[in-house]
C-alpha cells in the first residue's frame, strides 16, 4: 500500500504562492470542462515522468512532473484530480533527492485537499499522510510526524483490517518518532502490537520481525525492564544467528553436485 519531487523548474511558472503554510493556486478562470488534448499532454508527461523516476533520472523525473502540472493547472477549478496526483508525485522525486523543505509544503496542500474528499480511496490518503510524516520525520519535526503516521495507521488500519502485515511496518515508523520524542510507553505499545502482527503473519523466523524486536528491547530498557530486554536481545541473537544457518544451507544446496554427475554435454543413447 505504501508507495512511493525539487525547487520548480521554472519558478513559480506553475502558478503558486504560499501563504500560512500552505499551497494555494492562483485564480484561474473556469472552463467548461478539461479538453482531451489536455488531459492526453498530462498523461505523456506524467508517464515520461515516471519512467525517468524508475530509472534514478529525478532531475528530469522533476521537469517532466513539473509539465504534467502545468498542462492541467488552468483546469483546476473544473477538477483538481489529477494536479493533486502530480504535486503529490513531485513532492515524492524531492523526498528522495533528500529537498525536504520544498517537498513539504506542496506535500501539506495535497494532504490538505483530500482529506475533505469523502470519496477518496483510502490507499491514496494513506500515501499521502505517509510521504508528508516521512518529509517531517527527516526534518526531525517528529511532533508532526507522529500525529500523521498515527492518522496514516488509522486509514490503514480500517482499510485493510488489524492484523494486516503492512500495519507492522507502520507502527514501526510510528514507534520510531514516538522514541525519539522519549514516549516510551507508547513506542513499546506499539512496537508489542507490530510484534504480534508479524508472529501471526509472517512468523518469527524473518529479518524484520528481528529489527522489529531489537526496537522493542532498547523501548524496554528505557522503561527499566531490564531483564525483558535482555531476554529479547538473545531471542533476536537466535533469530538472525538462524537466518544465517538457513541461507548457508540454501547456499549449499544450490551448489550440490546432481546424483550420477550427469554431463549436460551428454547426448541420451538412440534406441
């Protein structure tokens, strides 16, 4: 479900101010309705767009965002559908090219506009929570980032029901900013549910469930646990020392010479 943008090319070419935090556009005069022309140039630039995201090009992914958004910015007062998907793309190629404080704003004003939209799928409010509470998580913001991965795992949570693998791997961000705030009580709450989450799903023999585990013992000990702690800290010493047991087998196996060492350079015998 989780899925996953620049200063503008061109400026403020794409029509927008900030005000109070904010993205607000421009008064625009209102067609009658999106041509199809325009609707096919969106189109064009917003796949170009991802194909240049896909292969690590962001720089020309930002550009090509950037035209997809210009192509539909005059029609907003007829549909806003698909510029909030392009500014939420955008605000995605500036996450990952680390430009945070750009990503923000267009990332709020997203939010912002679909969480009155009661038609809105809930995976598409979802990412846009989860991209805006990692762009606050990485400015260190952790207050605003809890509050929206909190709300994020509430979408999520109604959605695709409570015991849902990709929960765990929410409450995990969310236990994440919640320690580093020094709420260590609500970090080891959640840390406990994604735990339980993972042993029903996924079992105990899994890499994230032992990531998951080591978060839970460093909550446990700032909760003066200690001996819970510690007794975690051996489970997920077992946990990862049996990984690496079972890929070496895996490793072994796959090498293992076939019974009879048969050549495959060996033509079978013509009866």
């Amino acid at each position: 479900m989780k899925r996953f943008h620049r200063l503008l090319i061109r400026g403020l070419s794409i029509g927008l101010v900030l005000a109070g935090g904010s993205v607000q556009a421009q008064p625009q005069p209102p067609p009658s309705k999106i041509p199809t022309a325009v609707i096919i140039d969106w189109s064009y630039y917003n796949n170009m767009a991802w194909m240049a995201f896909n292969r690590g090009d962001y720089p020309i992914a930002e550009h090509r965002f950037n035209a997809a958004i210009d192509a539909v910015k005059p029609y907003q007062a007829v549909s806003n559908r698909l510029l909030l998907r392009s500014y939420h793309d955008l605000s995605r190629v500036l996450y990952v090219q680390k430009r945070y404080a750009e990503a923000e704003p267009l990332a709020k004003w997203v939010v912002d506009v679909r969480r009155k939209d009661a038609g809105l799928k809930p995976d598409v409010l979802f990412d846009s929570l989860y991209l805006l509470a990692q762009i606050h998580r990485e400015q260190h913001h952790d207050a605003q980032a809890e509050a929206l991965f909190y709300e994020a795992m509430q979408v999520e949570e109604k959605a695709v029901g409570p015991n849902n693998l990709s929960l765990a791997s929410t409450l995990d961000d969310l236990s994440a900013v919640e320690f580093r705030q020094e709420k260590y009580n609500r970090a080891e709450l959640h840390l406990r549910r994604a735990l339980t989450i993972r042993r029903k799903t996924g079992g105990t023999l899994d890499p994230d469930y032992a990531d998951t585990l080591e978060r839970y013992a460093k909550a446990l000990d700032q909760l003066d646990r200690g001996a819970e702690a510690r007794e975690a800290e051996e489970a997920v010493a077992q946990i990862r020392a049996d990984l690496r047991s079972a890929a070496e087998q895996a490793l072994t196996a796959g090498t293992r010479t076939p019974f009879g060492r048969r050549d495959e350079g060996l033509t079978p015998a013509v009866p």
